[in-house]
C-alpha cells in the first residue's frame, strides 16, 4: 500500500514539514525537486501549490493532501475532510480573507462596492460572498501583489491576512470577513474506502494533531513534601489530572502533568512558594488526548 500525498509548496511549505518533523516523520528535500522523501515506506509525497492540491485529491490523481479549507471551497472539490489543522505559515491560529480599501477613500461599507472592482485570488468564493450579500461587482483574478493594486487599479481586495500588518503597511482598511479558513488534511472519496490507506490517515491525522496539541504546551515535574500535595495540586491544570508518584522517602511524592506554557511561565514561581522543589520543566513533541 503506497498513500500518495500532495504537500503545500510555497508559504505553507516550512511550516509543513515542521509539523511532519514533530510528529515523527523526517521530510528531505533536493534542490529544485518536487518530491520529499519521506521516512515511511508507505508515504509517497509530493509538492504543489496549496491551490491545487483539492482538485488532484478530487479527482483521485492523489489519495490525500494539505491543503487549506479555502482552497477547497473555491475549486469546488469533492473531497473527506479528514481532519483540521490549525497552523499557518506564521502562527497556529486560524487565517482570514478580509474585504480591504484604501483606509483614507471613499468606500466606508460593504454596499459601496456596488458597481465597484474586486482584485483576489479566491475568486469563486469572494462572487458568491457579495452576490448574497446583494452586491453586484466585478470580481477579478489577481495573480499576486494584490495590496498594491487599491485605489489606482481596483476599488478593493479579497486578501488572505493572519494579523493584518501587510494591509495596515500598504494603507488598507478592513471592511468585513469573507471567511475564516484553516490547513485541513484531506482525502479522497475512494481512497478513504480503503481499509488500508484509511488507516494510515488516520494514523497520519492522530500524530499530526498530536504535534499541533503539543506546540504550545510544555511538560513539568517536581518533588513535593506529602503535607504540601494538596496546596500543589490545588495551583497545577492538567490534561485530566497530575500523576502523582511516591518517591524512596516517604514523606516526598513526584508530581508530573502537562500545561501551557504561558501557565508555566506564571505558575512556576507559585509552585516553588507552595513548597515543590526539583521543578523540571520540558517540552513536547506530541500530545495525544
């Protein structure tokens, strides 16, 4: 059994086989190839623009690949939505295509682009967004440097934006949400009713998820008195709950659990004054609910 998988080349590409690396799986790249070679015999991959990817898992030219939710609303692709994942190039957080205009023009509201031109890649998704929205414009391809385009060439733009600093540096104003869109691991209709290359999604999706889980959360342990255990676990979240372990001196337990990292950063300091000592914290790589 051999899982053809398409993987996003471009901006996603970096942060892809940094997810795949964190899962477990060790993606090498020659110069100028479109293949990775991937250290499992049952993976074949390949790379292609994100935009792409949908169609070919559609149409069966590949079993599954990575791809956003945006990409495949806007081929129309008929595909299994195996599973999201929330990571972009930059950030794990989901992105949005926005409405944007010159932030000092005339355009102050969605229903003034009435009669007006739209510059975007998503072209198919931005029409059907403004024909329910009852607004009758020209929606155009745009094949890149789109922020650059409003006011001398287009009236607005459909722009892909996780923090909106591009558009707020080329002077654009955000007017509305066209959609919020995600990575999301997809499949095949007919691939996925094989029982083999099902599972393997499957598998693929679980240690995928898991790294992603993982990102932000680090692992801690300490050594704890026994009389301060309750006062301890009273500070520490966790997952379910802290494992708790009894060390060679009897009055002293271990404790150990898993947490965000930001609550760590904060909660150390509290869980040294609460009496833990030998406080070790360390990071993850997966963490599988």
């Amino acid at each position: 059994m051999k899982l053809r998988l398409g993987l996003p080349k471009g901006s996603l590409q970096e942060a892809t086989f940094r997810l795949f690396s964190r899962a477990g799986y060790h993606i090498s790249l020659e110069p100028r190839s479109y293949y990775p070679s991937i250290d499992d015999a049952e993976i074949e991959g390949i790379l292609m623009r994100a935009q792409e990817i949908p169609r070919y898992v559609a149409d069966g030219a590949l079993d599954a690949g990575i791809s956003g939710k945006d990409w495949v609303l806007e081929s129309r692709a008929e595909v299994v939505r195996v599973c999201d994942l929330i990571y972009s190039k930059g950030s794990y957080a989901p992105a949005r295509w926005v409405v944007a205009v010159d932030a000092s023009g005339p355009i102050k509201k969605l229903s003034d682009l009435k009669g007006k031109r739209v510059a975007t890649e998503l072209v198919e998704v931005t029409r059907d967004f403004l024909a329910r929205a009852g607004i009758d414009a020209a929606v155009e391809y745009s094949w890149g440097a789109t922020e650059v385009k409003v006011p001398d060439l287009v009236d607005a733009i459909v722009e892909l934006t996780e923090t909106g600093s591009s558009l707020r540096a080329n002077n654009l104003r955000q007017l509305e949400t066209v959609l919020e869109t995600n990575t999301q691991l997809l499949a095949n209709t007919a691939s996925w009713q094989e029982t083999g290359k099902k599972k393997k999604l499957e598998h693929l999706a679980l240690l995928l998820q898991g790294a992603l889980l993982a990102e932000e959360k680090v692992g801690l342990k300490m050594n704890v008195p026994a009389d301060k255990l309750s006062a301890i676990l009273g500070l520490l979240p966790a997952l379910r709950q802290p494992t708790v372990s009894p060390l060679a001196e009897g009055n002293w337990v271990a404790v150990e659990t898993v947490l965000d990292e930001k609550t760590a950063r904060d909660l150390i300091f509290k869980l040294r004054e609460a009496g833990a000592e030998g406080i070790i914290e360390y990071p993850l790589n997966k963490v599988i609910p």
